[in-house]
C-alpha cells in the first residue's frame, strides 16, 4: 500500500556477475552534521529543467511535466530504474555514507548507537577479510543441513534456520490479529520460493519459460559453490524447481492475496498439526523460538496442504538440498564475491536488466539501514529534519484529513450508515510523522567490526526474536515499519495509520522554500494516497479499530465496486512494455489511492490558499504548478526487464500511468490546462471513487 516508486528496492541485495571485486570508490562526502539540508544537494519541489514544453499537456501531461528529466536522467548502470524517488534516496545513502564512515573510526567520543551502526559498517566495509572467509560462515548451517538423518528432524532444522533469517517451506512470523488488532497473533504464511513470482513457474509464454531455465543453471552454480560436486549440483538444481514448482502450484496468486479474507483463516494449533501431520509444529515452534499459543493465522490452508504432500513424496535427500539452496540463497548477499555475483547474474543482471555491481559502500550503507536502521535514523534526522519541517507536514496531513471529512459527507452513492462508519475511521487515523515516538533498542544485538557475515545473521535472528517475542502481547501503535531515512510513505490497516518517514518529507518531494502548490501536488498526494488507502478496495474491509469487518450496507458495498471497476478498465487498458498490459486488478488499490489522494491534494491545498492572492510563477499558473508538482514525484525511466516484472509483482502502474490516468479523470486539471473534450487527458467516462 505504499505510494512511492518501488525504484530502489531490489529483491535481494544484490550485485553483479563477472564483475571485478570493486571499481575505484571515491571518497566518502562529508557528514554535514552543522548544515542540517544543504548538507543534501537541492533539487527545486517544481523543476522546470524536467519539463518538456513542447509536449502538449493536454495529449500527455507526463511528457508535458517529466520529459526533459527523463532525456537528462538516463539509468545509472547499477539500477534498474531511476527516478525522482531513487535519486533522492541515492543522495540520502550518500549522506548516511558519510554518517557511517565517521562512526566507522574507532573514537573515545563515539555514543553506544554511534559505534554499533561504525562497527556494523566497517565490518561490511572490510572486503578483504570477507573474502578470505569465502564459503566459511555456511559450514556450520551446511554441516547441520548434511547432518539431517530422517524427515522428522526436518521441522527442527527449519526452525533454526527461520530463526537465523535463512527461509525455505513456508514463512512464519508474527502479525496483528484481523479479529482483534489490539493483539498480536503468529503467522505461517505460503513462501519456500526463489522466483519472484509463483506465476513464474507456472506460466508458458516464452519469457516464463526462459526465466526457469536461467533459475535452474543459476541455482546449479550456486550449489556448485557451497560445495556439490558438479552432477550432485545439477540434479539438485532439478530437484529445487520441481519441489518449489509444486509449492507456487499450491499459493494464492498476488491478485488473490489482495482480499484479506482469503488470507485470514484462525487455526487451532490441533488443526495445523492434523493438516500437516508429516511436520512435527511442536518441534518447530520451539527451535524458531515462538512462544506458547493456541491458535494462530494459516494464511492459506490449501498451500499447507501442498506442503504435506510434498513431505510425503519427496525423499530425505531432496529435502537436504533443497535447504541448502534456500540456505546458500539467503546467505550471499554477504559472503565472498563468488556468492555475490552470481546471486546478482540472475537476480539483477537478468531479471531486472541492471548492468552492474552497485558500489559496496552503497551496498553496506543499506545493509546497515536494514539491521539497525533506527540507530542510523536517529542519528540522521538528528541533522536533516528541523522541527520546522515537521510542523509544516503535520499541518498538511491535518488540512488533507479535513478535506477527506468533506469528500465523505458529499459523495452521493454513501448511504448514512456507511457515511458514519467511515467518518468514525478517519477520525481514528493515527497519523506518524518523521520518526518513531521511542527509537529501537539494539542494546542486545552483538555486533563485531571483523565478522561481516556474523552480523549480518546476528542481525536477522535479532530481529525475528523481536516479531516473536511480540506474539500474544498487546500491539505497539507507535512502532515504524520503515527507517526515517527511507523515502516512501504507507498506510497500515490493522494500525489505522499513515506513516511519513523523514526521507519523503525532504525537497524536491516537499520543499519549504517554494511556493505551496507544488508541495501540495506531490507531498500533499502523498498524504491523500495513503489516507484513501484506508477506503480502497483492500483498506475498506477493516474498520476503524483496524478490524477485518464489514462496516459497508450491501448496497454502498455493490456502489464502491461499480466504481472500482470504471479504474480497473481504464487502466486494464495501459501498456507496460511489449503486449503486457497493466493487471488492473493486481494496480487496483494504488490506482484509486492515486486518483483520490490528488483530489484530496487539490482540495487542501485550495483551503490552505483561500483568500490568498496567487500569482502565476515562470509562466505557470498556480493550478498549474500544482498538477505539474505532482506529476514531477514520478518522473522515471525504467529498463524493459524490470518492466516486465512488475508488470507481474507490482501493485503499483507504471510511472506514466500513475500521472496521466488519474488527471485524465479530474475535471480541475482539465480546466487548468484548457484541454477540451475528446483529448487523451480528458476521459469520456470519468472515474470517481473518492
């Protein structure tokens, strides 16, 4: 449910084939601490650079307001995209690089989180021991892997792999109960996959086919490299994409999973041993480390039905390397290059189209932001984020919500029942902005600045402890599911809750030295996205408490569906890359949330002006400036590869369609623009949700 361009996320760390242990880094910048934003390069919140006037904004407005970025911003060659959204986070990691490398140096002066993230980061940093330790971190993992002597040792092993952050089978975890989010519930959900997608392994089109065939050899020369001899990796490369083939067989599709309904299914713990009666869950529960309970939630009874015949047919060998995969799979992001690169040949190089190892600073600047990323966020907003900055958001966020109360007593489709229920939730969103209310505690989390790959586990089995210990224990609605260094943004619906780290709230995406519109267009659609979130076709299922209920009349239920269904077809329409059409049904939630959250933008920001004399600036009018500031947060450019799959695991269009679809709705850019009847900004048929 989150707006922003999936630009940066990668789906593993990772980096390039064939490549050279590292190109010559430059040095890192300074840390800025005494010059809180300028220490971050400006970029304007409106940049008529990015512009392409001559494009006419009426036949494609993204052309109109992202043109002259996209020719001037051509994807760095270890990305796969690049966008406003990655360039700001790319600059934020240069900022943290500098952070770091302070930190790094061991000094009297350095604070407890101070020389845990310097640790944590030499020790990524420290290339050369990584890789004379080569293959060594696995053994002990590998020899317990090796050591499995019969199927009922298989759910004790599984647990202690789970518990170190090595996956494989299934997912387990913990989460808040869609009955009761007051309480936390444990999770065992469909996974045991290494392709990204379970359509992947099932599908038959010649690209579907292609992507298994380089898994297998992929998944071959990564077991070659923790140890199997060259037949024994080949037929376990065999072995892995029949079991996970069987298991993607036996998963909800992403589509599917979309319904929370289909997703929440409370289990007695009786009844997960008599589904699965060949996996010992006692043994499991207590080598994951996963307190007592009754009950918990099977997100999906049939895939564990899957698993119980897989268990039955499989022999203790395929089990044995099966894990080994799954194993090697998780620990190579920080193990020696050979690991590395061939992890990214396939992951990145192929999947995605990226051409090249991203720098290791970059790399074990991430890597820190994932193991400790609140002690790095402390330390950050410490010196980017002035109080002021936060003042401004918390205000937006409040005229957005008040422009959300307007919607919802004008909508004529509502009826009073439903009207008031959806009042009552909006009145309970919590909003968060710019960083946790309690930072984190790492104080047992042991890091050693000479054992990279032992941090990296340690850190992992930190924080699935963590999500354990939470199990049966009342919800903390002040935790953050992203880092405050993290441009993006996202609504949670069993929290109630818009969260608004630090790192979306910097310029261009919102700036305080403009003008408001187009802050209002880009931060102020970000705020309208994620509060919509909580009335989209997923968010309108749970209540104001975060509670999976029906709170809808049958009727307004039948009228909110009939309107979801006008988005579905326009942008079912799209093109992505190829003959791959927009699944609009997969987009469906972001695409109301970005049509809505613009037209919550729109009303804020003309109640925070009202009365105001507004002048046009460089040209544009101030409803122009809006519509173009909120086009300019898309700006992108993306590499066909990675086109390809989101097109099949993103819920989120692609980047023009995020812009033109929803304007092409609203009659307010229409008239900003003098676009008139029967051009493509201009939709015969308009769609209105919200």
């Amino acid at each position: 449910m989150i707006r922003a361009l999936p630009a940066a996320a990668s789906l593993l760390l990772a980096v390039a084939a064939g490549a050279p242990p590292e190109a010559a880094t430059p040095a890192p910048p300074p840390a800025g601490a005494e010059t809180p934003l300028a220490a971050l390069p400006y970029t304007p919140g409106l940049d008529l650079s990015a512009m392409d006037r001559s494009a006419d904004p009426c036949g494609d407005f993204y052309a109109y307001a992202c043109g002259g970025w996209r020719k001037a911003n051509p994807i760095p060659p270890d990305q796969a995209s690049w966008s406003v959204y990655g360039k700001l986070q790319r600059d934020v990691q240069r900022y943290l690089w500098g952070l770091l490398d302070r930190a790094a140096r061991p000094a009297a002066g350095r604070g407890p989180a101070e020389r845990k993230i310097g640790d944590a980061f030499a020790a990524c940093m420290d290339e050369a021991r990584v890789e004379r330790a080569g293959a060594a971190p696995l053994r002990s993992d590998l020899r317990a892997v090796d050591g499995l002597a019969s199927k009922r040792g298989l759910a004790p092993l599984l647990g202690r792999l789970h518990a170190s952050g090595a996956g494989g089978l299934f997912d387990f975890g913990s989460q808040q109960s869609f009955e009761d989010s007051g309480q936390v519930v444990a999770v065992a959900a469909a996974g045991g996959l290494g392709l990204p997608d379970r359509d992947q392994y099932l599908l038959e089109d010649a690209r579907s086919v292609e992507i298994r065939r380089r898994y297998r050899e992929h998944v071959e020369r990564m077991l070659a490299l923790s140890g199997l001899r060259p037949g024994e990796a080949r037929r376990g490369a065999e072995t892995v994409l029949r079991i996970e083939t069987a298991l993607a067989r036996g998963s909800l599709t992403r589509v599917e999973r979309r319904d929370p309904r289909k997703i929440w299914h409370r289990t007695p713990l009786a009844a997960l041993r008599a589904l699965t009666p060949a996996f010992r869950w006692d043994d499991y529960l207590r080598a994951v480390g996963a307190p007592r309970a009754a009950w918990l939630d099977v997100t999906e009874p049939e895939f564990f039905r899957t698993v119980e015949a897989q268990l039955a047919r499989e022999p203790l060998s395929a089990w044995k390397v099966y894990l080994r995969w799954h194993l090697v799979r998780a620990r190579a992001p920080a193990l020696s290059h050979a690991f590395v690169n061939e992890s990214f040949a396939f992951y990145g190089r192929f999947l995605r189209g990226v051409e090249r190892l991203a720098p290791r600073w970059r790399r074990c600047v991430n890597g820190v932001d994932r193991d400790l990323g609140e002690a790095l966020g402390r330390v950050f907003v410490a010196r980017v984020f002035p109080p002021a900055v936060k003042t401004d958001a918390v205000e937006l966020v409040r005229r957005v919500k008040a422009a959300m109360a307007e919607r919802l007593q004008e909508v004529d489709w509502m009826g009073p029942a439903t009207r008031q229920a959806a009042l009552a939730k909006l009145a309970a969103v919590k909003d968060k902005v710019g960083y946790p209310a309690r930072w984190r505690d790492y104080s047992a989390l042991r890091i050693d600045r000479r054992d990279h790959a032992g941090n990296v586990v340690r850190a992992a089995a930190f924080e699935m402890r963590r999500q354990l210990r939470k199990i049966g224990r009342p919800v903390d609605r002040d935790e953050w599911q992203m880092t405050p260094q993290t441009v993006n943004a996202y609504y949670d619906a069993s929290m109630n809750d818009m969260n608004f780290p630090a790192g979306v709230l910097l310029p261009p995406l919102w700036d305080p030295r403009m003008d408001l519109a187009p802050g209002y267009g880009d931060t102020g659609g970000t705020v309208g996205h994620e509060l919509t979130h909580g009335f989209d076709d997923e968010g309108r299922r749970f209540d104001a408490r975060g509670n999976l209920k029906d709170w809808w009349t049958p009727q307004d239920g039948a009228d909110f569906e009939r309107r979801a269904q006008c988005i579905v077809d326009q942008f079912g329409a799209y093109p992505v890359v190829d003959e791959i059409k927009v699944n609009s049904r997969l987009t469906l939630g972001e695409d109301i949330a970005d049509l809505g959250g613009t037209i919550l933008a729109w009303m804020a920001w003309k109640e925070a002006t009202r009365g105001a004399k507004l002048e046009p600036v460089d040209g544009l009018t101030p409803a122009q400036r809006f519509f173009v500031g909120y086009a300019q947060w898309a700006c992108a450019n993306e590499r066909p590869e990675e086109l390809r799959q989101r097109a099949l695991t993103d819920e989120h269009s692609p980047p023009r369609w995020r812009v033109d679809g929803p304007l092409s709705n609203m009659p307010e850019f229409a008239r900003a623009f003098d676009c008139r009847a029967g051009q493509p900004m201009v939709r015969e048929q308009a769609c209105r949700v919200w």
